[in-house]
C-alpha cells in the first residue's frame, strides 16, 4: 500500500543513509521499522489489565492452596 507521510528532514535523511547503508529500499526500512515498533508495543495493553484487575481482586493465595503448593514439591538437600 501506498501513504504519504511527514517526518522531520533529520530523521529522513538518516532514514536514507541507513537503507543506503544495509543495502535495502526506503520503503522496506520504513516498513521493518513500523513492524519492530508494533511489535515492542504489542503487550502495553497487559500491564494495565492486569493493573486493573488487581484493584477488584486480592493476589493473595488461599492458605490451604498454599500449603498444597508447598507440600506436591520434593524437598532437596543442599
């Protein structure tokens, strides 16, 4: 797809020496970048559920689960 985009001439023009520079279009830079920059964004969202839900509901484990928790593991020597 085609789009028309602003960006200041300092992040363009290092935009072109760096395709120039790996050897790769404009556009294929442009397009890895974005796809880098979605994928780092891609969990924001899970912080702030998780946030969320700890507000209405306590992270505090039920004793007797705990104490199942703690008794299934083998105990080791150290």
């Amino acid at each position: 797809m085609k789009t028309a985009i602003s960006i200041p001439d300092l992040i363009f023009e290092a935009a072109e020496e760096l395709s120039h520079r790996l050897g790769i279009s404009r556009s294929e830079l442009y397009a890895k970048a974005i796809s880098i920059y979605i994928k780092e964004h891609s969990n924001d969202g899970v912080t702030e559920t998780l946030n969320k839900v700890y507000t209405e509901e306590t992270s505090v484990v039920d004793p007797v689960i705990q104490n199942l928790q703690f008794s299934s593991v083998p105990k080791d020597q150290w």
